[in-house]
C-alpha cells in the first residue's frame, strides 16, 4: 500500500498512536460480540461507546434501536468541531460470527505487525480505525464532516432487524457513506462494488413407503432433493458473476423408508438485477419429477446489489488522490460478499468500502490484521474524511 516518499503530518500523527491503537484493539477484540448472544452484544456495545467517548468525545445526538431477537442498533452523530453542512454516514458493525468461550482456545496474539483474535479482521479493526482517524484531524484542528455512526449489531446474520435503520439513516442524511470493513486481502482494495445476496431454503414433501417392500411406491424427497441440487448448481454463471452454493441438506428418517421430507438451504450471489430476476425464475420453475412430490422455497433476496456506480467511482478517485497526498497507493476491486454498504448503494448513495482494516481470513481460524497497515490506514481515513468536509 506504501507509495513514493512524501512526508505526512497525518502519517506521522497516527504512527504517534499506534500503541493506542493496538491497546484498543485488543481490548476490542477481547470483548466477544457474537451475534447469537444479546446479553454479550449488550455488552459489547457499551464497551464500544465508552471506546468512542474516550477517543473522539460522545455523540452530540444518540438514538438507541433494539430490534426484536437482534443486537441492538445505535446512531450517534460525531459533530464537527466547526459549523459545516457536510455530512458522512459511517457504517460499522460489532458483531462477529464467533461463538461465545472462542477466545479460550483463540487468543489475541501478536507476532511481529500481524495480530491475530476473532473478529479482529472482520471488523473490530475497522472500528478502532476510523474512531483515531476522527481523533487525529480533530487534534490537528483540521476540517473534518459532521458524522452520523451506525453501530450494528446484526450484520453478520443479515442486518434483518438494522436494515431498516440504515435506509433511514442513509436516507435523510446527505452525504456519501463509508463503510470500515476489511479491505480485500493483504494487497488493502478498496470496494466499489459488491455482489448481492440471496438466501433461500428449498422444501420437499415426499410419500414415506416401505423401502423394500414397495421400491418403486410413494415418492423419495430425498431423490428430488438429488435433482434440485444439480438443477441449481447448473444455474450458476460465472462468466455473468452468478454462482449458487447448496451448502446444507437435510432428509430423510431411515434408510429403508422412502424419505418423506427433504430441504436444502441456498445461497445465492449475482452481479446485476437482470441475474437476480434470472435466479428468481429458476427457483420458480423448479418442479417435482414424481407427482405426489412437491417443492416450496423460501427465504429471498437478503441484500441487493452494490454496482460500480459513477459515484462510487468518483468517491474512490477522492480515496485515491487522499492517498497519493500521504504517500499511499490504493487500488478498487468489486468482491463477492456483500455489507451494510449494499442496502445504502441500492439507495442511490456514493459508498465506499473496504477501509477498515488489511489482512486476511475473514470468519476463519487464520484472521489476521496488519498492525503497520493500521497506521497507514487511520491516516488515510483521516485524510478522505478531510477531503470530504
């Protein structure tokens, strides 16, 4: 990510708080928020806020949601220091797909500029970013937006119950959105584009028979479920950035009974709208070989498509010149899976993703964050927040 030899104040200001920031770090990502557990996510949120009050002061406005069966949801607007009409959304979620006593047998540790713990790529990093990004224009008395934060604590399992807060969020605040996820990889793209997502369950209702007695009688769930699968495997196209993964079947009681119910559970990913209506007619035209079967799906579309608009173009060519200022080099890429940043682009708002942290390994044993990178990208943060006032 470095690039020619420029001297940068912010550079140099974040590299002052790198300690900090690794503090913080850790800290974070010793605080579990997976997002099955609402007393942990509770908890976790308020650890996030009194992160956020001691590094860039408390919200000047703050609304609470607690969606029903999911964390809570908070909005709170970071004012600038000087009167200014301009606004950024920031998007950030604390959950993580980890399970609660992870951290017994993973935990944080730091070898070299690599810090390794759950959650930390995906996406505490980012947070901790973007919070002493904040604290530096405003120690350097620098220009910076008005901010309105979205903390979420469901992004992980779909953003079911926060979806609603971010389209109003995004909706009455002018301004683009960035969004602190992980870049993508080790190489720090920033995202411009993202796939949508569909989530779908296929249900099979079967006649149970007696395997043996009667081999050709009733009909199998499980033998529909066979042909369902490669039906939607088949679908795929990923020359048009279409794929489709059953990545979990159920059927079946016994092996000498024709099994009477079968499901499999969907995931879906598409580049355009066209490829969404294609997926949705595949699905709608599946049909049972055997008469006294059915099929039923459900589930839907769970986040829309991210295009590679002009604007987010035009917001990644203000991230480019940002880090050209400080001698950084940043490169765009279009990924396959999608955020918070989805629902706030199908809007019509310039979003720009992928600044929180670099690394790898997202929801896997390997996560890992560059602690160098960290500096480089609270600076660079610093920076298009600067651009943007």
């Amino acid at each position: 990510m470095t690039g020619t030899t420029v001297h940068s104040p912010l550079l140099d200001a974040a590299e002052s708080r790198r300690a900090r920031m690794v503090d913080d770090l850790v800290a974070y990502v010793e605080t579990e928020t997976p997002s099955d557990d609402l007393v942990l996510l509770r908890a976790g949120l308020a650890h996030v806020e009194r992160f956020l009050a001691e590094t860039v002061g408390p919200f000047t406005e703050r609304t609470l949601h607690e969606p029903e069966r999911h964390g809570p949801v908070v909005v709170g607007d970071l004012a600038a220091p000087r009167p200014t009409d301009s606004w950024v959304v920031v998007l950030c979620h604390y959950d993580t797909v980890w399970a609660a006593g992870t951290l017994e047998g993973w935990p944080v540790r730091i070898d070299g500029s690599r810090l390794t713990g759950p959650g930390a790529y995906d996406m505490k990093a980012g947070l901790v970013q973007f919070a002493h990004a904040v604290a530096l224009l405003d120690s350097l008395d620098l220009d910076r937006p008005n901010i309105r934060l979205v903390l979420n604590g469901d992004e992980e399992v779909g953003s079911v119950g926060s979806r609603p807060v971010i389209e109003d969020v995004v909706r009455r605040t002018p301004g683009p959105v960035l969004v602190f996820e992980a870049s993508a990889g080790a190489d720090g793209a920033l995202k411009t584009a993202r796939k949508g997502v569909g989530l779908f369950d296929v249900d099979i209702r079967g006649v149970e028979v007696h395997a043996g007695l009667d081999p050709a009688g009733g009909a199998s769930a499980v033998d529909e479920l066979a042909r369902v699968v490669l039906a939607l495997h088949g679908a795929a196209d990923h020359s048009a950035g279409t794929s489709l993964n059953v990545g979990v079947v159920t059927g079946g009681t016994r092996p000498n009974v024709r099994a009477g119910a079968a499901t499999a559970a969907l995931d879906v990913r598409v580049s355009s709208d066209s490829e969404a209506a294609r997926i949705d007619d595949v699905l709608a035209g599946l049909v049972p070989a055997a008469s006294a079967a059915s099929i039923t799906v459900t589930g839907g579309w769970n986040r829309p498509v991210m295009a590679r608009t002009d604007r987010n173009v035009e917001l990644f060519r203000t991230a480019e010149a940002a880090a050209a200022a400080i001698g950084l080099v940043v490169t765009e890429t279009s990924v396959g899976g999608a955020s918070d940043g989805n629902f706030a682009a199908a809007l019509g708002a310039a979003v720009l993703d992928g600044l929180g942290a670099v690394g790898d390994g997202a929801h896997a044993r390997h996560e890992w964050v560059d602690l160098d990178a960290m500096v480089e990208r609270t600076a660079l943060a610093a920076e298009v927040l600067r651009r943007l006032a």
